[in-house]
C-alpha cells in the first residue's frame, strides 16, 4: 500500500464491504433485492440535492433512502414498485445533474465512487455503524430466519416492532454509507453478488453469512489490488470482480 | 387444568369471513380446547379461509370471532413454496418456527439437510414437526394448532410417519385439521365436522 495516505480509505472500505456483504444476505433471504436498488438510487439523490444546496450529504442522503424504504415497506409489490421507484430516482438525478453544475459533479461521484477520498468521517461512520452491527447480529437473525416462515405461522413469539424498525434503519444506513463511500454500482454489486454466489455453497444460515463475508471480501481485496497499480477506478473494477466471484461460485456448486 | 375446563379455544357467531369482501358466512361454532377436529367440505367450501381467519390471515367482516386470548396458534399452509437457492438447513426452519426439535428420527435425519434440496414429502415432514413443536416448551400455554390439508405431498415414505408425529400431540393440545383425504383421518382417528353444518346457522 503506497503509504499512510490509502490506510484510512482501505479500512473504510473493508469495513463497508462487511456491512454491505451481510445487509446483501439479509435482503437475499428477504427476497428484497429490488428495493436495495431503489434505496441506493434514491440516496443518491439525496446526495446530489445535499450538494446543490451545500448541506451534509449523510443526513440527506439517509432520509431520502430511509423515506423511500419506508414507503416499499408499506406495499406488498415486491418488483415493480421498486424498479419503478428507482428509475424515478435515476431520472431525478440526471435531471439534477443537467441543471446544476454542482450535481453534475455530486453525480458522477455518486456513480464512479470516492473511495480513495475517504477521510476520517467516513471511516468513524463505518466504525460507529458496525459496532451498532455487533450489537444487532441476534436481532438481524431472528428477524431474517422469520421472514422464511410464511405463509405457515409460528406459536414462537414474533419480532417486536422495535427490533423490526432498527433492522430497516441499519439497512437504510449501511447501504447509504456504502453508495456514498464505494458509488452505487460497486455497493450493489457487494450488496447483490456475494450473496448469491454464496447462496449456492452454503450448508446453512451461518454457511450462508460466512461464505458472502468470503467471496466480499476476496472481492474488495482483488479488487484493491487490481485498480490502484493499474491506475484503473476502483468501482467498475469491483463490479467485474463480483460478478466473476459469483458466477464461480454458482459453477463450482454445479460441479460438487 | 384439564383441557375441558377451560373455555372453548375458538367461538364464533354469526361471523362472515373473507379477505377484502366476505366469502364465507354467517358462521356459528365453538371449538372446545383439546378438541382434535377434523373440518371436512368440497374445494372452495371456505375450510383454508377459516384457518386463516384464525390465524389472523384472513379478515372477520361481522359477527363474533373469538379465538381464546391466550391461544398460541400455529399453521401449516397447504403449500409453501421453496425458493432457488434456498440456503437454510433443518435446524434453521426448527429455529425461525421457535420449535424445539422432536425424537423422532425421521425428523431428525432431515435437520442437517438444505431445505431445497429435500423431497417435497421431506419438506412436508419437515414443516409440520416444526408447526407441532412450535412453542412446544412452554406447558403453560393454551396450544391451537391448525394442519391446512396436511397429507399433500406426503409420500409413502413419510406418511406414516407424519401420522405418528400428529398423534404424538399432547392432549391437552387443541388440533384443529383441513383434508380431503378420508384414510389419512381415520388413521389420526379425529371427530370428523362437514364445515356445512356450521353455515348459515342461526
């Protein structure tokens, strides 16, 4: 690693693929994975509207994803409301960004990624969000294993409303952090690929978690060490790299 | 308390039942606790819509509809489809239903194994152990299990076992089974009620 100057943006980045590779599995096991699109889309709107009228883009860009999830919480259309959605949010953004000066710039970041720009913000946001993550593993299982049952029903207690609105937010802020830090594409890739490449290998819940974290983080480290001697943008390489991850893993689980 | 002192796990009157418009109704009935009751009737007589309105699946448009307030209510559905790939092991569907794993050796073969990559008589098997011990460690509750037409899919590999599983229950569990199929009934020896009979009472 070229000196200290990349130590904080790597950490950022492995922290942040970890969170984006387990709310991947969370939302793969929710069959949500269209809705992932949509909040990431819509969170990059928010950033690009915090950057016109110069406020932070964390809090912007939170609830505008927060508000998108919370209204694809409410319906049970689980493809076209969220594609739907999240080409508005797409046409937003251009808009936006043929407008202003400024959001053109916001856009293009929002798109290419800014990972080699993280700073200390960025790094303590991810820290902050996965100890809170630590904390929450317990809660983000029960719920995750009881969204399988229906349509049977349970006599086990069902999870409280507390613990069901603290999984949409730590959703919301994980992927939020990620587009904003990685670009959206790059945070969907490692929010959707790794998952189902490890859906394919894995025994069991724990199998599945365990191999998404793998192929993740074989994803950012290859990643990693393809674009910066390449001089190549570390997004769209990480997008590649994902998608190969993943298909291997379905290959390799066609041949066991 | 013996299941006969308590009062009835399930009373309705006069309820008319559907989802977003009334399908079903004016029905009138009481399910004692501890019941085991099988509701026959033709397709479309309305048996899985009232499982459902027990379960709170389905809505009460009128009338009384009162499952027991301290009833812990569980149901197998008639189907449940299994995506692909379907990473979650035996255990994992014991842990997500909040059951606690049988002896029976059947069932227990089955909990190392992927669940989409069971047959559908396994997968069958499977989810209802899970519905009979859902919730199964707690004596002290009033237990409503609800079985919506639970010999389809059954081959005969795991039929006789499902059986076994079903009459394990306790008695004190209230039991409440849809079926089309009069040889699996007999063999769980259930009181048989045409779902007709319980219609357009007055």
């Amino acid at each position: 690693m070229p000196g200290d100057l990349l130590l904080i943006p790597f950490l950022a980045g492995v922290l942040i693929t970890i969170l984006l590779a387990l709310a991947g599995a969370g939302l793969f096991l929710r069959g949500s994975v269209w809705q992932a699109l949509a909040l990431g889309q819509w969170a990059a709107v928010g950033g690009v509207f915090a950057s016109i009228l110069h406020w932070p883009v964390l809090p912007v860009a939170l609830l505008l994803g927060g508000g998108v999830m919370a209204l694809l919480q409410r319906s049970r259309e689980r493809e076209r409301l969220p594609l739907a959605v999240f080409l508005a949010g797409l046409a937003a953004v251009t808009l936006l960004a043929a407008n202003f000066a400024q959001a053109s710039l916001a856009a293009a970041a929002w798109a290419e990624g800014q990972l080699y720009f993280a700073g200390p913000g960025e790094l303590q946001a991810a820290v902050g969000l996965a100890l809170l993550t630590v904390l929450m593993i317990p809660v983000l299982r029960r719920i995750w294993l009881h969204a399988q049952i229906a349509p049977d029903v349970a006599a086990a207690s069902t999870p409280v409303l507390w613990q069901r609105l603290g999984e949409i937010v730590w959703l919301v802020a994980a992927i939020v952090l990620g587009s904003m830090v990685l670009g959206l594409p790059a945070a969907l890739a490692t929010l959707l690929l790794p998952a189902w490449g490890a859906a394919w290998l894995a025994r069991n819940l724990t199998g599945l978690l365990l191999w998404t974290q793998g192929i993740a983080m074989v994803g950012f480290l290859t990643a990693w060490a393809i674009s910066l001697p390449l001089d190549q943008p570390f997004a769209p390489v990480l997008v590649l790299v994902n998608v190969v991850l993943a298909l291997g893993a379905r290959i390799a689980a066609m041949l066991r | 308390m013996p299941p006969e002192a308590l009062p009835p796990i399930l009373s309705a009157r006069s309820a008319r039942l559907g989802f977003d418009r009334p399908v079903i109704g004016p029905l009138t009935l009481e399910i004692p606790a501890g019941a085991r009751w099988a509701l026959t009737g033709p397709n479309g007589a309305g048996k899985s819509l009232l499982l459902k309105a027990i379960t709170g699946q389905a809505r009460v448009h009128g009338g009384l509809f009162q499952p027991a307030p301290a009833a812990r209510i569980s149901l197998l559905a008639q189907d449940h489809h299994r995506p692909q790939p379907w990473p979650l092991s035996g255990h994992d569907w014991f842990r997500a239903m909040g059951a606690t794993t049988p002896a029976h050796a059947g069932v227990r073969a089955l909990l190392d194994r992927r669940l989409d990559r069971l047959s559908g008589g396994q997968w069958q098997l499977l989810r209802l152990a899970a519905v009979l011990n859902s919730h199964a460690d707690d004596a002290s509750s009033q237990r409503l299990i609800l079985l919506d037409e639970p010999a389809n899919h059954l081959d005969a590999e795991v039929r006789s076992d499902a059986i076994e599983l079903i009459k394990t229950v306790p008695t004190q569990t209230t039991l409440l089974i849809t079926s089309h199929d009069d040889a699996f009934l007999r063999a769980l020896e259930l009181e048989i009620h045409p779902l007709a009979e319980y219609l357009d009472a007055r």
